[in-house]
C-alpha cells in the first residue's frame, strides 16, 4: 500500500489557504483539522469554510472533526465537500450508524482515537470503516512532540487488518516529520499527516515528496 501525506493547513497561513492550499498540490489530500472549543481547547473552522476549500483545492479535503455531537455534524461536513471524514470514537454515540450515514453519502469515514484511547474497540468494526486515525500527540494544537507510546497502538491495528484482509487505512496524526515517520511507517500505518513539518518547509511540496520517500 503507497504511502499517503496529508499535510494539515492547521499550519497553513489562514488569510491565505487557498495560496497555501496550492503549494501542497503533490500531496494525496489536505487535512482540514475542524475544532470546535469543546471537544479540545482551539477554535478553527466550520462549514461554510470547508464548502469553500473544497471548491478551490487542488487535491482532496480530509477532514478531521474534533467537535461534540459528532453525529450531528459530520454528515454536514461530508456535504460540504469533503472526500473523508474523521470522527472520534470519544464524540460519537452510534459510530457504527455514523460511519455508513458518510459512506451512503459517498465519502470515505473514518474514526480518530486520542493517545490514551484503545484501539481495540474498532478492530471487530473493521468493514465499516475506511481509516483509523490514531492521534499521537493530544488533539487541539499543532507542532507537538510525538508520543513513542502509540506505535503499539498502530501494530496492534495493522495486525488485526491485515489479519481479517481488510482494506482498512491507518492515519497517523501529530509529530510527524522526517525523524519519526519511519518508524511510524515501520509500526504499519499508511497515511501521514503532517502540518508543521511541511508548511515550515523553505519548499512544501520538496518536503511532501521527502517524507513519501522515507515512509517507502
């Protein structure tokens, strides 16, 4: 499975996203960090933004919504135009229910877990799911350190959906950058998201291609 990078526009200038948005046009998809001051403690963006990103990306809008009442919400944001929708498992009251309500609306759907969260609640889910996003740095702010104790998280996910043959991905969130996605690909996961590594770039789109490399 290729390595995908999602550069996170939490890093990205926000009076000018849709500049910003075009110096990551080699990477698989932006990842739009929606915060709603409740759920963690930082406010960005809601729908009527996201409608409007995803009409002027050049690549596909990954969202990830670390908001209350996910299952109020994420369908609207799925609406708007967003190709994937992540929801937290700890926001969501029927994930099962939520995740085919985004896939009936042709979007992928995918759960986020926070550090401390086991991922073993989602491994008998696996069909109903597209992605895992295992956040391993606390949800809410950008340009955290990596936290080394989520890499058995991220075993335990792989081998549980390459043992049932799934075609589940595994998204990592937080501390990536060139000394760590290595062994964050090594642990078995397939996507990476990685806002201040990119965008504190002197070249965003070098550094994309950088970092596919090292998760090769």
């Amino acid at each position: 499975m290729p390595a995908l990078i999602n550069p996170s526009i939490l890093s990205a200038d926000f009076a000018n996203l849709e500049r910003d948005l075009g110096r990551i046009a080699n990477a698989d998809y932006a990842h739009v960090d929606v915060m709603d001051n409740h759920f963690v403690p930082n406010l960005t963006i809601g729908v009527p933004v996201v409608k409007r990103l995803a009409q002027v990306s050049p690549v596909p809008l990954d969202l990830h919504l670390m908001i209350e009442d996910a299952d109020r919400w994420a369908p609207q944001y799925a609406e708007a135009g967003a190709a994937s929708v992540t929801f937290h498992l700890e926001a969501a009251q029927a994930p099962v229910r939520l995740a085919r309500e985004l896939r009936a609306g042709g979007v992928r759907a995918a759960v986020a877990l926070r550090p401390a969260t086991p991922v073993e609640p989602l491994l008998d889910l696996l069909d109903e799911i597209d992605m895992i996003l295992v956040m391993t740095v606390e949800p809410g702010f950008g340009g955290q350190s990596f936290i080394e104790g989520t890499l058995p998280k991220i075993r335990r996910a792989r081998a549980a959906i390459d043992g049932a043959g799934a075609d589940t991905w595994i998204q990592v969130d937080g501390g990536v950058a060139r000394p760590t996605i290595g062994r964050i690909a090594e642990a078995g996961a397939n996507v990476f998201v990685a806002g201040s590594a990119v965008y504190g770039a002197d070249d965003p789109a070098a550094e994309i291609d950088a970092l596919r490399t090292l998760a090769s």
